[in-house]
C-alpha cells in the first residue's frame, strides 16, 4: 500500500525556504494539517477541508492563512499535474521562543507539500480490505479530540505494529476498548439501516470524508448514529467501511480473525462521494 | 520569568542547515528533547541527561547519536560561553516518505539550540513561587508516559492558562485529578519525613532533576514515595516543592487560594544538587 513518494513542497509560498528549529510546529507539534487530492490543479472538496483548517487553527488559537493564499500555493505547486496528486497543508504557529508561552506576535508557518498519489491495489475497492487490531490505544484528551493536530505520536506507534502490505489499516481502540478510528481512516459500523460511527469528543481525528459520509448516508436511506462503539458492538456489524479522503471509502473484509461478505455500502458511498 | 532568548542552532552539527519540512518531527513530533544548562563549555550532569535521551530514543525505536557527537555539537556552540547558558537537544526519526509508516533507512536530525539563561527573580530562589492550577488535564497515554517527546501541545495549551509573570508555574491534573507535574517541572509533596512524587506511568515527563531529587532526598533523611497524588492530599503537604533542570528546586509558597509557610527543604535540595 505504500509508495516511495517524490515529494516537493512550497514554505510560506517559497519553494527555496526551509524551516527553523525554533518553529513551534518542530518543537511542539503546535500546529494542524490536512491531507487531500488535487487534480487539475483543483484541490477537491476545498470547501470542506478549508473549513476544516479554519475551525482546527480556531481551537489551537493559530491564525489561518486564507483561503486564497492557501489555494495560490497549491495552484503553484500543482500547475503541471493533470493526475491524482496529493497535497499535504501544514499550518504551525510559526517560530517563538525558547519555553511553552505562545509568542504574542507569532507569524504562522504555512507547508505544502505536493506527494504522488498513492498506488492503491484495485482489489481494496473492488474486494474490500483487512485490518489490523492495534495494541496502541488513544488516550482521552477532551481539548485536542477531533483536531487534525501535529501531535501524532500514537498513530505513529500503532502504524509501526504491522508490516504486512495486505493490511490496508490498523484499528485504534480508546482506553475503554471502544473502537474510534483507523490509523489513516475513520470508521463506520452498519446494523440494517442504522449507519454507526463513533463519538470523537474525548479522541480521535474528525475527517473531512466522515462527515461526508454522515451527510451522504441518508441519501442512501441510512439514519447514522454518532456514539461510543464498543468493539464487541463493532465485530457484529453486518458491514464495515472506513473512510479518507485519499480513497475515498473502502469495505472492511477482515479484522483479525472475523470476516464480513461482500456488500456494497463502500461503492455506493464512493459514487456519491465522486459525484 | 520570561526572557527574549537570542538563540543560536546547529543542525545535524552545521550552523547554516535549516529543516525539512519532510522531517517526522515537524509533521508528527515524532522525537525527544532534553534541556539542560552549559557553562564553561560543559554540559551540567551530562551522564544523566544522555542516560534519559537514550532511553527515550529506545522507546520511541529512534537511532539516538552518540555521546561524543552530541558533546562535540556543545562545544562547538557554546565554546564562548563562561556565563550560564541554556542547551536544548532535540532528536527527531529524521526525513520520511508522507504518511505514519517508519521509513527503513531513518537518519536521525539532531538540533542543538542555544538560548540566554532565564533572567529568575531572586526571590524565587529565596522565598518560593505560585503556582496556577490548570484547567487542561493530562491524557493517559501509557505507551508515552515518562517520555519527553515532542508531542507537547498539553502543555502549550495549558500554559496559555495564565498571563501573570508572578506566576512561576501552573499545576496539571489527570483525569482523575491527580497532582501530576507542573507545565515546565516536576512536584514533590512533603508530609513530615516524607517525600511524595506523582507516578509517571500513565501520563507526564520524568525529568532528570527529578531523579536527582528522589535520590539526594535520603541523604536529608527523607523516605521517598512515588505514587499517586490526588490534589486534595498536595493542599494537604507541609511543604511542597518543584524541580527542574535550569532553576534546580523551588518552594511553592502559594497554589490558588492555599498557601504554605516558607520551609527548608527547597534550599537544602539546591545545595546537593549543585554539589
């Protein structure tokens, strides 16, 4: 599922700059970022993800760039790709002093970074995909929950838990044992017409392409519930899908040792989320 | 107690290196960090402060550098130092392909950064401090407890709390509220002849003066407990105190509305610590 990626990148708009160690997104992980598909030089669903960037940068009180600037940059970087390609925005607190105090006059550092896009094998969409059951769980953090931030640590020690390439993703359990989110995906349940997707107030990263789904599923005649979901609750689901927005949304065919059936939630959602 | 750090790096040992935006700890915090003090050229209790690097490397599966180059980078910046001057070390799993997985072939970045010696007030030393008592709480996060990594944004986020330079530091709680750490230091409880310091294991950073504390604590007669220490038991101490490696040991003489009388042991402490 992996890929050497080349990858470019533009800092504050400059494809010559570099960072400073004294960047608090270095010393802290005091910033935000995003990840999405530009094509054409268009970065799809910018609306979405912007609003997304906005309302994270809001919690962490950095100042986001606007939205024209941000779109600049990527109409800059991205000029020559007609493919798929992804674009990765990174938005710190710019640099500041030694100690933890937020510098009054912080100029915010703005990343983009332009990666191939991924080689997904064609049997993940058209056959479903494992998962792995991580030992790394979340741990609660009310005031961060739902934040796209830089503080990634746990997904960093869960992603190392499996080797195995035919594992497309890793599911995290909070410290109660419900199940929150993958790896790199969210996660959604479906019991008959009941589409279940777990809570993200005490941890967990709320995707753009959740919200999506929430918002198609009723389209496609489900109610959705966004509550605590056990992981006994999730091994009786009828279906399971993650979600992102590099993919879009993938059936989950295995987890450890259960198994589900072939259903086709995953491609109806992803012709919605295409269309 | 805050000063304008003019501050100096080195980039894996080069002063005109700057980051790669590409580096796993700018996009995830994916390293560690040590503060300590540099006089003379000489790193203050180097032995310990390497012992914790290491060991906070090997939690995270980091290739930490070795001693002498981490020493050779000191000597190299602060060689015009005879005054007191602080050293930040951070070691991050170096540049990666975009996404969680590990890269293979990982060259640690090591950063070394020169920042002026915090101007303390005199009567910090001499007749104690204030402590804020955060809201932001702790998360339980077992796998990274004890650790001091650079996913930091609590203690960003609880340092925001307060704005009153007479406050030295600010209490954090866990979700249980426990008496953790303060956002910059350890705490020590006093209760007659003994000494209480919060167990580590499920949240917070075990720092070096910390160590040094419960150790030189027996030399004063003290009997040492590391445990749990829930906030009502602190208020309760007949003296508390908070360590860390550029101020050494500090009474607290106020924490919210309750307030201690100025006692001994914060002095008593300082002395072997610089012995």
């Amino acid at each position: 599922m992996t890929t050497t990626a080349i990858q470019e990148y533009l800092i504050n708009g400059s494809k010559a700059a570099l960072l400073s160690p004294l960047d608090r997104g270095f010393a802290y992980g005091d910033g935000v970022f995003r990840t999405l598909i530009v094509q054409n030089g268009k970065a799809q669903h910018w609306q979405l993800h912007y609003a997304k960037l906005l309302h994270d940068c809001h919690v962490l009180g950095i100042v986001c760039p606007g939205s024209s600037v941000l779109l600049g940059d990527i109409e800059r970087l991205f000029a020559d790709n007609a493919q798929k390609a992804v674009a990765k925005i990174i938005v710190t607190r710019g640099e500041g002093d030694r100690g933890y105090s937020m510098p009054s006059l912080a100029q915010p550092t703005r990343v983009l970074i332009k990666s191939v896009f991924p080689n997904y094998p064609v049997e993940a969409f058209e056959h479903g995909v494992r998962l792995y059951l991580c030992q790394t769980r979340l741990g609660y953090q009310p005031k961060l929950a739902g934040i796209k931030h830089l503080n990634r640590l746990e997904n960093v020690l869960a992603r190392a838990e499996w080797n195995d390439p035919a594992i497309a993703d890793g599911l995290m359990l909070d410290m109660e044992g419900n199940a929150v989110e993958c790896v790199m995906s969210n996660i959604f349940a479906r019991y008959g017409q009941t589409l279940v997707t777990p809570d993200l107030t005490r941890c967990g990263v709320a995707g753009v392409t959740r919200q999506r789904v929430i918002e198609l599923a009723s389209a496609l005649g489900y109610r959705t519930e966004i509550r605590q979901l056990p992981l006994s609750e999730l091994m009786d689901a009828d279906e399971v899908t993650i979600s992102n927005s590099l993919f879009g949304v993938w059936q989950v065919r295995a987890l450890g040792e259960k198994s589900w059936q072939a259903q086709p939630l995953a491609s109806q959602l992803r012709k919605l989320l295409q269309g």
